[in-house]
C-alpha cells in the first residue's frame, strides 16, 4: 500500500508527468481531494486487515472440528442383561461422524 502511495504522489505531482502526459491536476484537487485520496489507503488498510482476523477464526474453527473429529468418545461398557451371572461386555467402539467439507469450512453454522 506504501509503495502504491508513493507512485501515485509522483504520478500525480510529477509537473511534466502529471500535466501534459498523464493529463492530472494534482495540485487542483484541494483539501477535500487529498482527504480522499488518504482516506483510501487507510480504509483499504483495515478492511484488509479484519479480513485477516476473519480468516484466522475461520481457521480455528477448522483445527478445532479436525481436532474433535480425531478422537472418538470413549464407549461406556455393556452390562448383558437376562442371565444370572450378570457380566460386562467388551465396549463397542464408536466410530467418529465423518463431517462433510461445508461444515467442517464453514464451521458447523449452517
């Protein structure tokens, strides 16, 4: 964005540069014009910069259900019922719920 700025303040207060090959008025355009022509990069700074801080929860949500997928819940045992020496079972093992690539992206909220 710095070197975007510098060019374009060359281009444009450049005299020969700016006036009779590229056809600008740089020093015509008045406070109002150089507030705007700040104002750009400085919003293009924080839009670019909350889009960052988006992707990285996007991004912890995504470890996260990768995470959580990984590891299966323990399985609590069986009691046999309907004998009279009542015994536990062997656990059945639960197998992890494979999640789709939209919910798993997007996090589960839709």
């Amino acid at each position: 964005i710095v070197m975007a700025q510098i060019c374009l303040y060359v281009a444009v207060l450049t005299p020969y540069l700016s006036d009779r090959i590229l056809g600008l008025r740089g020093l015509e355009i008045g406070f109002f014009g150089w507030v705007l022509a700040l104002a750009g990069p400085v919003g293009c700074f924080i839009l670019s910069e909350s889009c960052k801080l988006i992707s990285a929860y996007q991004a912890k949500k995504h470890q996260d259900s990768l995470s959580m997928a990984d590891t299966p819940p323990a399985a609590a045992p069986i009691k046999v019922v309907g004998s009279k020496n009542a015994k536990m079972a062997a656990p059945v093992p639960v197998q992890p719920v494979k999640k789709g690539w939209f919910q798993c992206c997007m996090g589960g909220i839709f």
